[in-house]
C-alpha cells in the first residue's frame, strides 16, 4: 500500500519551556502548513464548535501560533500567544496565555493523567479558553490517533473488549457532546467500527485496518519526526472510495 500522498517535507522545531509542559513522552504531533510539517506540542479537536486548535511550536521570545481551523474545509486563523507554567490544583492544572502586552487572554486546562484510569496517552487537554469562549477537546483514555481531514476527524482508541476502535465525526452532521466519566469530552460519532488491527508497525509506520459491511478502513500515521504525515483510505475490493490526507494529527508511540 502507498501512502505518498500524505507526506510532505518536515518542518520540525524543537520544544522550549513553554509548551514542553504540555509534551507528553507517549505521543508526538504535526500540523502540515504551506506544504511543511511542524512538530507541535498539542491538537485540540474541538467537541462543542466547528474548529480545530492547534497551538504550534515556540518562536523567538517563546511566542507560539494559535491556530484555528475552521471545519469544513480548515481554514486558517491564528493569533501569538505566550504560554505560562501550569497552575495545578485538586487533579485539574491550568497553563495560563497571555498576548503580546503580556495580559492573560484564556488558559489550556489538563488533567492529571493519573486521574485517567484506563491511561492516558495523548496530551490530557480537555479544553481551551480564548477570549472568553471555551472550546471542549476531545479525549479518550488508550487514543492511538486523533487525526483531522478537510471533512471529519478520526480517533482510533485500544479498548480492553474489543481491541482497536475506530470512529470517525463528519464535519457536515450535527453530533451531540458526550461527557467521559473522568472529565473529557467526545461526540457521538458519524461512524464507529470495533475489531481493528495494528497490521504495520514498521520504520515509524502505524497502519491500523478496520473491516465494515464490505469495506476496508485503513488509517496510517507516521511517529517518525523526519518523516510525518498520515490519513484515512477506504476500499471495497480492489476499488478505493475514500482517501483524504490528515492537516493535523496526534499519534501514540506505544
């Protein structure tokens, strides 16, 4: 199978202090930009507005980008912020942002991941406060992709039942929040599929395959820094029917 089309030349910084309070040592991210793709420290696909927020790699004075991307579509819109040291309390810690004047202008709040029983290995963020709106990330405890295309998201969780769980959430379908029981937040999703396997994990790669009423779903993603890139291809019998390429993704490295 070929993925070249979800691979572009990498663009990758490395972590300062700021966002190296939110890395997590068992996952690792990428925004695709112009073509490039950058490591950053945290993706939050949004679970109650049409938009995903990215806030990318630190700059010069430790200033990092923003991102919002508008779904459909992910268009872009992105402000400079600077990210401050975690304010932890009862289980919840609250990294504070602040403009260019050096004003607080919102707050990316975590879990503890300890409290996660199940365990987390994605970034806990469960949501992002800008300008007084508060946007919900989806999270789940054993994510091994949370992934984003031009037209829907797409997380692959390992549950202890049913091995691999793929769901996807169309960006043209209204689907109602649903609250996890240790503070995170998902919707209903367009589709899920349980029974999934990892069938590659060779040279950074992760291929993970779900079958569904005749079709094939494949998800791949690279770990690989020097290489990312990654997407969703589905075939029925030798025909393939979808395939789109992810803007933004996060993937374990279990």
């Amino acid at each position: 199978m070929r993925w070249a089309w979800a691979l572009a030349l990498p663009l990758v910084v490395a972590p300062v202090a700021g966002d190296a309070q939110l890395d997590s040592a068992k996952s690792i991210s990428f925004l695709k930009r112009d073509g490039h793709w950058a490591n950053v420290p945290l993706i939050c696909d949004a679970t109650n507005r049409d938009r995903v927020l990215v806030l990318g790699a630190p700059g010069r004075e430790h200033l990092m980008d923003l991102f919002s991307f508008a779904k459909p579509g992910l268009s872009a819109h992105r402000v400079a912020v600077r990210l401050g040291a975690g304010d932890p309390g009862a289980g919840q810690i609250h990294y504070p942002l602040f403009n260019l004047a050096g004003r607080e202008v919102g707050n990316v709040h975590a879990i503890n991941p300890g409290m996660v029983e199940a365990g987390a290995t994605t970034p806990a963020v469960v949501s992002i406060t800008y300008g007084g709106e508060i946007t919900n990330c989806r999270f789940a405890a054993q994510t091994r992709v949370l992934g984003v295309t031009g037209r829907r998201s797409i997380q692959i969780v390992r549950t202890d039942r049913n091995g691999y769980r793929y769901t996807s959430y169309n960006f043209d379908s209204e689907l109602p929040e649903v609250a996890q029981p240790w503070g995170g937040q998902d919707n209903r999703p367009s589709l899920a599929i349980d029974g999934g396997r990892l069938v590659d994990q060779s040279n950074g790669r992760r291929v993970y395959e779900f079958a569904n009423r005749g079709f094939v779903y494949r998800v791949m993603v690279s770990v690989e820094p020097g290489h990312p890139g990654g997407g969703i291809e589905v075939t029925q019998g030798t025909r393939t029917v979808l395939r789109e390429a992810f803007g933004a993704y996060t993937a374990a490295l279990l």
